[in-house]
C-alpha cells in the first residue's frame, strides 16, 4: 500500500503570530533581527512549547543610544497589552551599589523598614499584564553594564531557574516572562566606525558595505569583555541593532509625527488635523539628527518644533475645531511656518483598541486628509 507524503512547512506563522510581526515591523524601522528574535519567541509561547523551568526568553540588546533597544520592547507591550507602561523596566543605574538590590527584591524580615520596602519585582507586578487568552509578561533591565555585581548575580539565577526569592521568602515565578536586557557597551566604539553618528549612517559620509557586520561584531566583544561567560551563557540570543540610514530616518519621522497627530486628536475640544509638508520634513530631519543623541534627537526636534508651536497655537484660540493646518518651512525666515487651509467636515472618530487580539495597535492610526489647494492664509 503506497504511503503519501506530506510537506510540512517550519517556517510557516499562525495568523496570530503573522499579525504581531506585521503590528511591531510597523511601529519599529530598521531592526528586523530584534523584531523576529522577539516573534519567534512569542510563536513558541502561544504554541506551548517554552521550557517550564526557565523564563520564556532571556534577549540582550547592544548598540549605542538612540538605536531603539527600549523601543522595540515598548512596542511589543503596546501591541499586545494595549499600553507600553505594562512592561516592568528595571533602570540599573539605581543599581550600582550592593545594598540598593533591596529596593529590587525588598529588604529581609529584621532589617529597619523592611516593612516600608516594596519590591519592584512581584507576582503581582507579573500578572498586571496577563489576560484571559494571553499570560505573559515583559521584565526589560535597561543599562544592565552599570548594574552592581550583587544585581548580575541574581540575574544569572533569574535567567537561568525562572525563579526569584523576595526578601520575605516569597518565590516569584518568571516562567511566563520574556526578560529583556539593554546595554550601550561598545558605543564609543561603534561612533568611531559609523561617521553619520549614534544609532544612524549617512550614506554620503561612509559606505554602508560591510558596517552593519563590524558594527556587530564590536558590541559583542564589548560584552564578552564586560559579562562572565556564566551570565553570555544563559541568554538565547544577542541582538545588536542596526544602524539607522536616511530612509528609514523618514519612516521614524512618519510614526513619530502620527503619534502627534493622535494625541491631537484625542483632545476633548481643539480636534483638527495637520500635514507637513516636504520641506517641513526635510527641516525635521536635520534638524533631529545628532551625532551624540542618535535618531531619539528626532523625537525631541519634532516637540520643540511642532508640539509645542501647536500648544500655542490651541492655548491662544488660533487653531479650533475642524481646521485643517499645514506646516512647511520658510526659507526666507528659515523657521517653520503654519497656515489654515480649509475647515475639515468630519474628523475621524478615534477607538482605542490597542490589543493584538482586538487588532491593529493604537499608534499605526492612519488618517486620511483631503486634497487641498496650497493657498497660503494668514500665518
């Protein structure tokens, strides 16, 4: 009797999994190697196959700052929880004293204040993000290098047991946890070999051939130098970021200048819509690209210039209800200009329905503005 044989295919993603990977490549430019390192473990998760006797996953970001290592996480809790503050962040530079790990774990029985000490870390703290279809949680150690040595070594007993003992003999169990780990070992480093900055690459100052892989291969032999072998050991996997070029510099100024367009329209009263046009973006772009602060300087160019221009625009009565702004840039006086165009009839009604499972996240809102004639008003 002739047997069939069935092709199956690994590499397949179920529709849950699929829509995670298009929601945070949506939201996160330019670092496709953390983005699957995080998918992969989220499809092993929902699939049931993650070990019981260890965390879900223990992930190590390198790359200088601005690169996006704290983003990517935020932006997985946002997707999946509906809000990025559900993500329990550890910043280890309150760490970098022996006795500061019972602000972590809380002090034991007998010490003074024990009792006024409450840990950071706590089953409770874990199961504030857990639902009915989904139980996990994210645990991100932001600047692990400027840990104490008293925090590494009870990271490496959390990495590798999924355990923690509070100072109260309490266990928290962290096997329903992705642990997250972020370090700018290697930065200095790393600006030496990429001209255009921190965290991105101008591709007229040096060619981009073979960066990416020096780049790489520099932050991981700074954290072999840093970290035992025991604590390299127990992470799965070592993601440096990429280096962000022109291009996908734009796609941050796209996400980032959406984000503002929401929060604008999320207001009760003063609802009205924006566009910015080419030049305003090109303004935006340099004006947000630095060689000490990497693409976050961008984040911080888009509120000094927009944000806060559109705050007083709304504080003084200039803008209202339905009106249709244009930002563009004015060589003449060199700064950006803001005019009206037209009333718009309808605005779109905003649903906050961030999670996976209720679709798309909240920050990839599209709105769409209708066409216009670039008649200039009154400024």
């Amino acid at each position: 009797m002739a047997t069939r044989t069935t092709i199956l295919d690994p590499m397949l993603r179920s529709p849950e999994s699929a829509e995670f990977e298009v929601a945070l490549q949506s939201m996160i430019v330019g670092q496709e190697q953390g983005v699957q390192a995080l998918m992969e473990l989220y499809q092993v998760f929902c699939a049931g196959l993650n070990s019981p006797a260890r965390p879900v996953g223990n992930l190590l970001f390198l790359g200088p700052t601005g690169s996006g290592k704290t983003r990517i996480v935020e932006a997985a809790a946002e997707i999946l929880f509906g809000d990025a503050r559900t993500v329990i962040k550890v910043d280890c530079a309150e760490f970098q004293q022996s006795h500061e790990i019972a602000k972590l774990i809380g002090s034991p029985p007998g010490y003074l204040g024990h009792r006024e000490t409450h840990p950071l870390i706590t089953p409770e703290a874990l199961a504030a993000s857990h639902t009915d279809k989904l139980k996990l949680s994210f645990l991100l150690f932001d600047e692990i290098e400027k840990a104490s040595d008293a925090l590494w070594q009870l990271l490496v007993g959390m990495l590798d047991k999924a355990t923690l003992t509070l100072g109260d003999n309490r266990r928290v169990d962290l096997s329903q946890t992705i642990i997250f780990l972020t370090s700018n070992l290697g930065g200095g480093e790393i600006t030496e070999l990429i001209q255009g900055g921190m965290g991105f690459v101008q591709p007229k100052d040096k060619p981009a051939t073979g960066l990416d892989e020096k780049v790489e291969r520099t932050a991981l032999e700074a954290a072999r130098r840093k970290f035992s072998p025991e604590f390299m050991n127990r992470l799965d996997k070592v993601v440096v970021v990429r280096s962000l070029r022109r291009e996908q510099l734009e796609e941050v100024l796209e996400i980032e200048l959406r984000m503002v367009q929401r929060r604008v329209l999320e207001r009760e009263n003063g609802r009205f819509l924006f566009r910015v046009t080419a030049a305003g973006r090109e303004f935006l772009l340099l004006e947000g690209t630095d060689q000490r602060y990497g693409a976050r300087h961008l984040k911080r160019a888009i509120e000094t210039h927009v944000v806060h221009a559109l705050a007083n625009l709304l504080a003084t009565e200039q803008v209202k209800l339905g009106d249709m702004l244009c930002i563009d840039w004015d060589e003449r006086i060199e700064q950006l200009v803001f005019w009206k165009e037209q009333a718009v009839r309808a605005l779109p009604l905003l649903q906050r329905e961030p999670k996976l499972g209720q679709r798309r996240a909240a920050s990839r809102l599209t709105v769409k503005i209708p066409s216009t004639a670039k008649q200039r008003g009154a400024v």
